[in-house]
C-alpha cells in the first residue's frame, strides 16, 4: 500500500495544489508572481524539501476581518500553502468515509444550502410525527482558538498510522502561532482538523446517544428532539464529552426552543413551512450595493463588476423565500436583474 506521505509529496499532487492556490485573485498576489516566475524550479525544491524531511513551515500573514465578526486570520506564505492543499487533497480520501453523512462543513457535494435543507427535513419529520417538538442549537466558544492541539494529534493517530504522514502533519499544527492552544483559521488544513476534531462529537451523538436529527455544519450543531426533557438530556451529555474529552465549552448562543420559534443558522432563519435570510445578510446587501452605486456613478466600478458581486449574494437569496425582499432591495439599481429569462427566482420553467 502507498504510503499516506507518498501520496502528499507526489509532483502531480503539487501541481495540482499550486493550481488551487491561483485560484481567482489570488493569482495577482505578490508572492504568488514571484513564485510563478520560477515555478518548477521552486516546485523541485519544495518536493526535496518534503522529501529528505528539510521542510520548515514560514511565518503567517496576519490581519483582521471583521464580517460576519471580528476575527484575527493567520494566513500562510504561497510555498506552506501549497504544502497544505497536497495535505487536504489525502486527508479528504482517508476521512471522506469516516465522517457521518450529516457534517456538512468544507466537504465536497455538501455546504450551508444543505445543511438547511437537513435541518428543515429534520423538523418537517418531528412535526408531522409528533405535531410539535423541540430544538437544540450548540455552538463552541471560539471553536478554531480553543483547539487542543496534543488531543488533535492522537485524534490523527487513531486513523493515521504513516509516520513521515504524521510529521508533517504536527509540523502544520505546531506551526500555529495562536498561543499554547488553537489553530489558525487561515491556514487550508485548519478547515479538515475542524472536522476530524467534531468527528468524534459527531460519533458519540450518533453511535452512543442514538440522536435521530443531529446537523453538524462546522461547530454549529443542530438537534431536533420530540421532548424538551430529551433536549435538555442531550445537552448535559455532550457537553460533558466536549469538556472532558476535547477540552471544549459551549458559548451562550447555545439554548433549546420549540420547533415552532425557528432556527436562525447557517446564513437563513428556518421554519418548517419556509427560509428567510437573516437580518445580518439583509443589512449588509444593502450597505454593500449602496456602495458600489456610488462607485459606479463615480466610475470606480463598471456595472458588470457591480452584477457580478450582487449574484453571488442573489445565489443565495434564492434558497429561501425573499423574492419580495430582494425586489424591494435592488428597486433603485435598475441593471440589477434578480430574475433572468426563463427563471423564476431561481426556479427554471422550461415550456414543453
């Protein structure tokens, strides 16, 4: 069997990764250029790095975002992250089968979309059996910084056995210039640790608590249960694996409700009868396009670059019901079309 670090440092798996890291506009950053210009040479170097084991993870680009809130981002140099998408593209193959088939989080053919549609089926499903039920929204005090990253590693032991695999993978998380615990959320891999990490939340809520309607997208997880006392049991005991054997807590986002209150996550405010996209989406939409109205009245922006920014908020908007809500906002900026010929919000009509 091919070893996991053969597989990681093979050249066509490094070419493929340095592909992913040009992906849109990153491809006209600085280092990425200087990179490209002697792209195989460095390519050579980085492999023989890999390979004799003289690999050194650089220092990490730091900066804030702010939206949906203020987060501090730890970037990697072009050359760690290209060493990060060959690590993903395998950990992707051995854990793909391993993970239950509701996570949806940075794993190919799921995403937030998904996620609600689970999360809506759920309650549909408690409400049509029991006529009503209830709701349990967890969420992880400041999951991707409290991390414990030497509990991570034997998580890694218990499915990975390549030791060459395992150093370069405690050479990514050591890397981590977030203190004695956490992992940085921009690094590429930090996403996959994320999962492998709730994997054996995942686990314990559904091989030993038997949770029917679990969701997990990330650190968010959502159950949906008939009782309130059933709720409540549920809470205490994962709770209790989170703190015992993950070195977790939950912040004070988590609490239980009934079915018929919603549930605002993962980007939409569901019902069992409709979606609806959160107040902090509409918000932002408004004050982006008022925004770049004023850009392109100033021709900063052309009205193509304008529409291009607005569909991807519009792909959106259109896996809930806010037909009404995007007419009102897009009103004033005519070349906006919410709608195209052929579509009704989304929806393809084609005639017979």
């Amino acid at each position: 069997m091919t070893k996991l670090f053969n597989k990681v440092i093979d050249y066509k798996n490094l070419e493929v990764s340095y592909k992913n890291t040009k992906k849109g506009c990153r491809k006209f950053r600085k280092d990425t250029i200087l990179f490209d210009m002697c792209r195989e040479r460095n390519l050579v170097r980085l492999w023989r790095e890999l390979k004799h084991k003289r690999y050194e993870m650089g220092s990490y680009i730091r900066f804030k975002v702010y939206e949906p809130k203020e987060r501090m981002v730890s970037a990697p140099r072009i050359k760690d992250k290209i060493v990060q998408f060959a690590v993903h593209n395998i950990l992707q193959e051995v854990y793909m089968p391993v993970f239950i088939n509701t996570s949806y989080a940075c794993l190919e053919g799921r995403g937030t979309h998904k996620a609600v549609e689970n999360v809506q089926h759920n309650m549909r499903l408690c409400k049509w059996k029991y006529g009503d039920g209830w709701v349990l929204k967890m969420d992880v005090r400041k999951f991707f910084y409290s991390i414990n990253r030497d509990i991570l590693k034997n998580i890694l032991r218990k499915k990975i056995k390549d030791t060459d695999m395992l150093w370069l993978l405690d050479k990514i998380i050591d890397s981590s210039p977030e203190g004695e615990k956490g992992i940085p959320l921009g690094n590429v891999t930090s996403q996959d640790f994320a999962n492998i990490y709730l994997n054996e939340v995942d686990q314990f809520a559904k091989r030993y608590l038997g949770i029917k309607w679990y969701t997990r997208y990330m650190d968010d997880i959502i159950i949906v249960t008939k009782t309130k006392h059933e709720a409540q049991e549920y809470l205490g005991k994962i709770k209790w694996f989170l703190k015992e054997k993950l070195d977790l807590e939950t912040n004070r986002k988590t609490k239980i409700f009934p079915i018929s209150q919603g549930v605002n996550a993962y980007g939409y405010k569901i019902w069992t009868t409709h979606k609806l996209l959160r107040n902090q989406s509409k918000r932002a939409m408004k004050r982006r396009i008022k925004a770049m109205d004023k850009k392109l009245r100033n021709g900063k922006m052309t009205e193509k670059e304008v529409v291009q920014a607005v569909n991807s908020w519009l792909g959106h908007a259109r896996h809930s019901n806010s037909f009404n809500l995007c007419k009102k906002i897009f009103k004033k900026y005519p070349y906006v079309k919410i709608e195209k010929e052929g579509e009704y919000f989304g929806r393809i009509f084609r005639s017979c």
